[in-house]
C-alpha cells in the first residue's frame, strides 16, 4: 500500500510554478507618527546658519543672489535683463570693448554676451565699429538709444544701492567696498 504524500500549500506552489509567498512577519507595531512635529524648515535668511553665524562665503553668495534678484525684479519696467544691464553698464565704462573683453569685466560667459551683444545691437542700443588695429575685432559702443535705455535703468539700480547701504555709515560703506574689491582682486581665477 502506498503511503499517502502530504503536501504543504507552499509545495503545491512550488510544484505548479508559482510564486512562494515570504512568511509572514510578526506583527510588530508601527512607530507612532507624532503628527504635532512639523517638518523641519530651514531658517530664514538673517537666521541661524543664514545669518551672523554663517559661513562667510555661503553669507555672500546669500546677500548677491538677494540683491540681483531685487534687481531684476526692479529692471522689469525697463525692459532689460539684469545680463543686458551689466554689458551696457560695462560698455558704457570701457567704451570700446570687445565681445570677449565685455564678457570677462561683466563676469558672463562669451556666448551669453554674444546672444545679449546680438539683441542690444539688434534694438539699436549698441553699435559695432572695428578695431582701429586689429580690423577683425569688432569693439561695442552705446548709441543714444543704449545711453537713455541704460540711463533709466541706473535709476532702478541706484534706488535699490540706497537701500542695500541704508543703516551703513560712510565710513563703513568705505571698508566694505575696500573688502569687497580686495577679495574680487585677491581670488581673481587669472
């Protein structure tokens, strides 16, 4: 007499080609969620890391992406973007500057200055005439339309400059810019 063959669940699984099922777990209890704990938020600026105890380059990187956004936000009546009001500010200091000159003194790529030097020139902000020595360089100059569009956004910028130095005195705004200059020249990539 043969002996009658006991199958578990998990045999007759196995032997149909089907997916054992992992044993199950004991029930364990889930940790409680204190649902009164909010998620963490970071400090707002001026605050904790963001402020006095900050590391100082992450403080200045903070303070010029505040004031640049300040500024284009301010910039938006006149037209320009905060890029196309550095290359005229640029070219309005050092007339005469080539593409690649105005990219390196207005901290932009070559490309980025070459679309903006193509727009400004294409709205009649900007005029090109070539290099009295080298022929092939092209130097970038303000035309009338480029002084009175860079005028009006001076006068943006200058209002959000009286802002930013509101509480400081003179003589401080004097050693800030002392510091801010000697970093610029000090960690200048050459």
């Amino acid at each position: 007499m043969r002996k009658a063959r006991t199958s578990s669940p998990s045999r007759g699984r196995r032997e149909r080609g089907e997916q054992q099922r992992p044993a199950r777990a004991a029930q364990r209890p889930k940790p409680a969620v204190d649902r009164a704990v909010a998620p963490l938020r970071p400090p707002a600026p001026g605050q904790g890391k963001r402020g006095e105890d900050g590391h100082l380059a992450y403080l200045l990187r903070q303070a010029q992406a505040a004031a640049r956004l300040s500024l284009e936000r301010a910039l938006g009546a006149t037209g320009l973007t905060h890029p196309q009001f550095v290359v005229l500010t640029m070219l309005k200091a050092y007339p005469g500057l080539s593409g690649a000159d105005c990219a390196r003194v207005a901290l932009l790529t070559p490309q980025t200055v070459n679309v903006i030097i193509g727009n400004l020139e294409r709205d009649g902000a900007i005029k090109r005439t070539p290099h009295p020595v080298h022929g092939r360089a092209l130097q970038w100059a303000l035309t009338r339309r480029g002084e009175a569009l860079l005028a009006k956004a001076r006068r943006q910028a200058t209002a959000l400059e009286r802002r930013l130095v509101r509480d400081v005195s003179k003589r401080d705004l004097a050693a800030i810019r002392r510091w801010l200059a000697r970093v610029a020249a000090e960690f200048h990539p050459d």
